[in-house]
C-alpha cells in the first residue's frame, strides 16, 4: 500500500560511506516533507535500527553536509543485523518506532538488509514498505549504470594519479598505485585511462602472478626504451587483482636490473582517501535524482525496489518521475550483480572483453 501523507519514513545509509550519501538523504527528506511524510533518520544504518536510534532530519543540517563526503547519519557494516536474532529484533523495531516506510541507501548488502525486511508488519497494521538507492564507490551493483560516490572516487583518484605522474616524471621511475574497489575493476581502469595510466591490472582480466609481471616488465622496456622513451610509468591495481605489490616489485625490479638499473620503483596504495571528500556535482545531483524518484515510488505504492540509473546494465523502461531512472525489484538487483560480479552478464562480458582490448592500447 502506498505511503500516506503522515505516515513515518525513516531513511538509512549502511556499509561503506559513499561521497554523495548526504546528497541522496538532503533530497529523499526535502522531497520526502514535501510529500507530507514524517521524515526521520536512522543512525549508524542497521546497527541503529536495531537499536531503535531514530532522530529528526534538520534540513539545514542536510543542505550544509549535501556538499560533504561521508554521511551525518554514521554508516555501518551490522553483523548482527542478518541473523535470526537480529531480523526479530529489526521487527520489533520497526513495530515500537512506527516506520511505515524504509528508505536504504547503500550497496549491495545493504540491499540485501532491505530485502530481508520488507514487508514486515508496521503498527498500522500494514506491511513495511521500502525502498533502495545505490551508493558504493565500487560501481559493483547492477540494474544501474552508476551507483553514487562512484564519479567523486573516480576523480580523486585521477587527481592522485596526476600528482603522482609529476613526481614519477621528475625521477623517472616506475610506481605501482593500488585502488579500492573490493571485487571490481570498473573504478581501477576508468581513472587509470582518464588519467593516461600505462598499465591496469583487474580481476577481470584473469592472469597469473606471473603473466602481470612478464606485461609490467614489457610496459616498462617499452616505455623506457622504446621510442616513446617516456620519463614515468604508472601501473594501477585494483584492490581485487589477486597479487601482492610487494612481490610484483620486487620481482619486477629483479627483471628490469641489468637492463634499466636507473630506474626507481615506488607503491602507493590510496586506501581510504578514495573513499572521502566532496561529491561531485554528478554525485550530488545523481543522489538528488535518484533519492526522488525512490520517494515518489513509495508514495505512488511501489514497495521493494532500487532506483537505479539508466544505461549500461540498467533494464528500463524508466519510471514516470525521471527519464534517467529506472525501479528494480530489489531481489532481481540482487541475483544480477551476483551473476555481474561472475561475469555472467553482457555488461560482465563487455568489461572483460574491453579491458583486454585496451591493455596493448595504454601501453603503447
Ligand atoms: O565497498 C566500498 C569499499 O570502500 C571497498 O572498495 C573496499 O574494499 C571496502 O569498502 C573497504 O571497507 P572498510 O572501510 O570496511 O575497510
């Protein structure tokens, strides 16, 4: 049943922070006080759900965090969330705080939490109605072609790899630069080419140890000696490409000995920083957009799904609030990143294919 005006709408980010939460939750309570509805926020994602630690949303407060990363209603990874105990307790909660409807912003397990509890009896009598919009810079989710916090990661990491290319530039040396993204080569080779990296190494693209240092070794003599004779060579590493830097080093630096003894090798690994600072306009306004849609979903009666955004990997057609975004049942969501992230599907397919196809491009 749709959402009326009056009813209780709590509105939660969980697992990884994503730069463009807060623009996600400025919109979804902005709209969600337009539509009538009795918006609140959860603290701290499921963690404190179960904990019944609902609070007023200030929508000044929102609009000052919209232009900051992170998320003003603390994020978390619940363990205890998933289990038995805790799907009794997030029933109990949902009966003594008065939700009727449950906005999630989030990834893929937070999904998942969504899924688990929609439906669940309200103290209307009705069944909990709710509502998923994608945030992970990992760009790991399907049924949306972007999912927010993925453009801001992407230019930080651009502005990193810059930095890094002046001083590689300045000594001549090799530098290995590792990069978030969990399972998911998207974010390693979309910043590697925009920020004209030389070689990528993705767990798309399936090599052995030995198959990654033999390319790196070659990029290297190519870059070096060839007639590029170019001053830097910057190798990007996903997170998920299964070998160890150090090794990849070391064993790299052996080969390359007696052939460019000059030659420096350096690691650097942007952990967390890829993570933090100011969304991007494309982050705020995809969040405000999707955020929307999501809302209107939930009053017009739609009830289990994600507002994704329309494009590669999103099946349409779109929803009658926005021609760029499309509402997905929640458990299709689910079941297509699992078969995404085992290359199952054609957009899996096609990442694969054109990462193989532009690792000779970039190296050259
Ligand atoms: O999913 C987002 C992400 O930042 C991944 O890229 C990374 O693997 C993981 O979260 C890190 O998680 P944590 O912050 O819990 O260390």
């Amino acid at each position: 049943m749709a959402l009326q005006r009056g009813d209780r709408l709590a509105v939660l980010t969980s697992g990884g922070d994503a730069p463009g939460m807060n623009a996600a939750l400025r919109a979804a309570a902005r709209v969600g006080v337009e539509m009538g509805f009795d918006v609140v926020g959860v603290e701290d994602g499921y963690t404190g759900l179960l904990e019944g630690r609902l609070r007023r949303v200030d929508l000044g407060v929102l609009d000052e965090a919209a232009r900051r990363g992170g998320t003003v209603l603390g994020t978390a990874r619940s363990k205890v969330f998933p289990t038995a105990q805790g799907q009794a307790r997030a029933r109990e909660q949902v009966l003594a705080t008065g939700i009727e409807g449950l906005l999630v912003i989030g990834g893929n397990g937070s999904l998942a939490g969504a899924n688990s509890i929609a439906g669940v009896p309200t103290a209307s009598g009705r069944e909990l109605a709710v509502a998923g919009v994608p945030a992970s810079i990992d760009n790991d989710l399907a049924c949306t072609a972007m999912a927010i916090g993925v453009d801001t990661a992407m230019n930080t990491i651009v502005e990193a790899i810059d930095r890094i290319y002046d001083t590689a530039s300045a000594h001549r040396r090799t530098f290995f630069i590792e990069v978030m993204g969990r399972d998911c080569g998207y974010l390693a080779m979309t910043s590697g080419i925009a920020a004209g990296a030389d070689a990528v190494l993705v767990p798309e693209v399936d090599k052995t140890e030995d198959d990654r240092i033999e390319h790196v070794v070659n990029v290297i003599h190519r870059a070096y000696e060839g007639e590029a004779a170019r001053r830097r060579v910057l190798v990007i590493k996903a997170e998920g490409a299964k070998v160890d830097l150090n090794r990849l080093k070391a064993a790299v630096e052996a080969r390359i000995a007696e052939l460019l003894p000059d030659v420096d090798t350096r690691i650097t690994v942007l952990g967390h920083v890829v993570r933090g600072g100011s969304p991007s306009a494309f982050d705020r306004l995809l969040g405000a957009r999707l955020s929307n849609a999501a809302v209107r979903g939930l009053a017009a009666g739609d009830t289990g799904f994600m507002a994704g955004w329309l494009g590669a990997g999103a099946p349409g057609p779109a929803t009658p609030f926005d021609p760029n975004v499309v509402l997905t049942p929640i458990p299709t969501v689910l079941e297509e990143t699992a078969k995404l992230m085992r290359g199952e599907t054609a957009l899996a397919q096609w990442r694969r294919r054109v990462y193989r196809e532009v690792e000779p491009i970039i190296a050259r």
